[in-house]
C-alpha cells in the first residue's frame, strides 16, 4: 500500500494514531498501511499516537503497543527521533501519558537519546510527572545498555 500524505505530509495512519482511532488503525495495519513513514517534521505515526489528547488513555496506549510490535524487528523504531530531536518517549514524558511510558518502556528504548535542548526523556518526566519519573528511573537502573555511573549522571543532571 502506497503512504498517501496530506497537510504536513501525514499519513491516513498518522491522523488515525493522533485521534486515538483503534479500529481505525487496524484496519489501515491490515491494508498495508507503513509504520516507519515520516511528515516533514519527521513524526512517524507513533509520535502521533502520543500527541493523542484524549481521555482514553487505553487507546494511545494500544496502538503504541501495536506500533512497536509491528516493528519489533527494527529496534530503532522505537528511538527515531522527530525534528526537534524527541522520540516517542520524549514525547509521552512531556505529554504525561503514564500508560503510553509504560509501554513505550516494554520495548526498550534508548534512554539516553537528548532532543535538540540536551534533554533526556527522564527530564521531561521530572517537570511534568513524578510517577513517569519514577518508571523511567527504574527504566535506568535496570537496564543493560546504561553503565552505572551514566545511571548516576543522567538523574543528578536532571535533578540540578
């Protein structure tokens, strides 16, 4: 199936996500729709999926479920990063999606990856959500990819 882009370049898939649209998003998965396409600001629809601003939140929470199983083979979907240098967990952190985080953080993303403005998503989670900051610190201590003394700087660098 052909992406067919509209307005910023968005897919059908882009503004199924960032409507919260499930059944929507299911049906374009099904035809074939593309999951690692990007808009000029370089969102995929995962990042659309995030920006969901319902109060579903099991909705935002399923179709990044869906999205990172669909590209389970490519690690570095997770971690793609729009324009401005956010992935999809920068994102969710700043967006205060707990449930969003929490899945986005089953997949393993890069927690070190800083946005255009240096910050990690564990900085965006500070300002705006303890217990997202909570998860994503946990997220730090145990993961395989941070060497413990990056663990350290990361938290005492957001904490300044």
């Amino acid at each position: 199936m052909m992406a067919t882009v509209v307005g910023h370049r968005k897919t059908a898939l882009h503004l199924a996500a960032g409507k919260g649209l499930v059944r929507v998003v299911d049906m374009l998965l099904a035809a074939g729709a593309k999951l690692d396409v990007t808009d000029q600001e370089g969102w995929t629809p995962l990042h659309d999926a995030i920006t969901f601003p319902g109060s579903d939140v099991d909705a935002t929470a399923t179709i990044v479920a869906k999205f990172c199983s669909g590209m389970s083979h490519d690690q570095s979907f997770v971690d793609r990063q729009n324009m401005d240098g956010e992935t999809a967990l920068h994102m969710a952190a700043r967006f205060g999606h707990q449930h969003a985080v929490q899945t986005l953080l089953e997949f393993k993303p890069n927690l070190e990856i800083r946005d255009n403005d240096g910050w990690i998503p564990l900085h965006s989670a500070v300002k705006v959500e303890p217990r997202i900051a909570r998860s994503i610190i946990n997220a730090i201590k145990t993961s395989k990819q941070v060497r413990p003394l990056s663990v350290n700087r990361s938290i005492d660098f957001c904490i300044l």
